[in-house]
C-alpha cells in the first residue's frame, strides 16, 4: 500500500518503517499515526515479516505529536476523539519483535511512541525529551506511566516537570535505550539486530516479547508463574526440539515456526 507519511520497506524478513514528513521534523500527526498503525498491522499479518524497525531521519525520530494540528482544539474534540487513545494502544497490541532506530529528537509524542517500541537503538545524536509542559499541557501517549516504569520516578519527573532534554549518553545509562552508537551506524546496528531476531523461532520471540511486557502489567508472582507457562509450552514446538538438537550437535538451528 502507498502511504503519505512514511515509508515501508520489507527486506530479508524486516519490515522497515520510516517516518517521513521532513518538514514538520516528522512530528505526529492524525494522517501519520493512521498510516503507522496500517502499516505495523500489514508487517503483523505478512508471514514474511519477522521483525520491525520504525525509524525517523537523521534530525529527528519524532519531535512530537504535531503541534499545529493540536494547537485550536478544544477539550471536547480531544475527549470525544479520544485523540491519539486508538493510535497508541494499536501499537502496543503489534506480536511481533518491533526496534525503534533513533536518531536525533525524540520528544513528546516521538518520545512515547519510541517507549512503545520494544527496545531503543540510539545513535550518539539522539535527544529525548517530555517538552509537553512548555506547551501548557502534560504527556498523552504514555510517558508519563513508560518513562517512569523505564528510568524512574526522580529523572520521570524532573524529565516532565523542567521538559529538558536527555542526551543518548544519559539515556543509555538510566535503561531507556539499550544500545548507543555513532550515528552512520545507527541502520546497520538497528538492521543486524533485527536480522538476529528473524533468524528465532517466531514462537519463542512472540512468548519472549509477551512475558517481559507482563512484567509491566502484573504482580511478581503471576509474572513469573506466566514466564513459567509459556516456557514449559514452548516444549510442545517442534521449534524447540530443533533447537536443543542443533545445540547438541553443533550446528546453526533451522527454526520453522512449528
Ligand atoms: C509541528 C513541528 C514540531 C511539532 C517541529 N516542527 N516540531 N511542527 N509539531 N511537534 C516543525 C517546525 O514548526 C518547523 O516548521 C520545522 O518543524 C523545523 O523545526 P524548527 O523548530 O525550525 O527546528 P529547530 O530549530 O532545529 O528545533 C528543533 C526542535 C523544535 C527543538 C525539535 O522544533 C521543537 O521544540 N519542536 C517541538 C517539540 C515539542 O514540544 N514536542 C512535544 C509536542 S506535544 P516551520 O514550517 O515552522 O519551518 C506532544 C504531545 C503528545 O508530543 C501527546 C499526544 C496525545
């Protein structure tokens, strides 16, 4: 499908997403989010899809949601459209491993939608940020709730409450994004890592993906007894008899989703 707003290429069993409206610092708009939200579904649905990276330019992963679509709304059309509710929560319910590649400005919306990533490769020039509050107004796709589950509560807030900006460095450090690197890497290091989770059995990455995020929605015990579960189904795989097998006898595991 043609979109507007991105760019979606499918190559070796990664589908890349590249955000694209390098006027507006490709910030968040109603058209954008929409077409993010198609396009991660179809990467979901196509079987030849075994991983995804969402990226922005080198500027900018996002510089937010789009301020000037925002700016005259009224507080009824934001409630009535639950603006950007439907957008956030269909991301988060994509099954498959997704990377987030960020390079230069991430806030706001850009911010939250990286949170909503599985994991965050960032290039050296990367700078995160919850502005919101010179805005006038707070977070609205979950940095308020991710950021303080990811690097907590004190930096959460000082983040929200003054809206400076983390550079990669300090993100790095406070587990925000799991990787640093120069920027002229920043596609191979996202796209090699990526590669690495579509050569997985799409059975363990999807268990894998669904019990770390567990940890975020429930108790340590029902977590763990969830962990437990999966894994002891995952024995019903041929997947994992191949697996152990190929360990055994020293060679790379063909995995075939079974
Ligand atoms: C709309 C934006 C934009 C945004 C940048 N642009 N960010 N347009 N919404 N969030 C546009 C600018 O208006 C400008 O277009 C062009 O992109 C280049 O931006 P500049 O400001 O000229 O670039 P620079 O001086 O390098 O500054 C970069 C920047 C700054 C520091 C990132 O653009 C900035 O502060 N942007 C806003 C960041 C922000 O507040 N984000 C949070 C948004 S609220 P023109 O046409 O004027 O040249 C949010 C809420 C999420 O995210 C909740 C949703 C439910």
């Amino acid at each position: 499908m043609a979109f507007e707003t991105i760019i979606v290429e499918v190559e070796d069993h990664v589908a890349l997403i590249k955000l694209n409206r390098p006027d507006a610092l490709n910030a968040l708009n109603s058209e954008l989010l929409k077409e993010l939200g198609q396009a991660l579904s179809e990467a979901d649905q196509n079987d030849k899809v075994r991983c995804i990276v969402i990226t922005g330019s080198e500027k900018a992963f996002a510089a937010g949601a789009d301020i000037k679509e925002m700016s005259e709304k009224t507080f009824v059309e934001m409630f009535l459209s639950d603006f950007f509710g439907d957008h956030g929560d269909a991301i988060t319910k994509i099954r498959k491993p997704i990377i987030a590649a960020v390079s230069g400005y991430a806030l706001g919306g850009g911010c939250e939608l990286a949170m909503m990533c599985d994991f965050i490769i960032a290039s050296d020039t990367a700078k995160f940020g919850q502005p919101e509050i010179n805005l006038g107004v707070i977070a609205g796709l979950g940095g308020t709730q991710r950021l303080t589950r990811y690097v907590g509560k004190s930096k959460s807030m000082d983040m929200h409450l003054t809206g400076r900006f983390m550079d990669a460095d300090e993100a790095e450090r406070s587990g925000l994004v799991s990787r640093v690197v120069p920027g002229k890497k920043l596609m191979d290091e996202a796209m090699g890592a990526a590669q690495k989770i579509a050569e997985k059995s799409m059975l363990s990455a999807i268990a894998a993906k669904e019990a770390v995020n567990r940890a975020y929605e429930t108790t340590l015990t029902e977590g763990l007894l969830y962990e437990r579960r999966l894994f002891h189904s995952l024995f019903a795989t041929e997947d994992q008899k191949e697996g152990m097998a190929a360990f055994a006898e020293k060679r790379q595991a063909q995995f075939r989703d079974k």
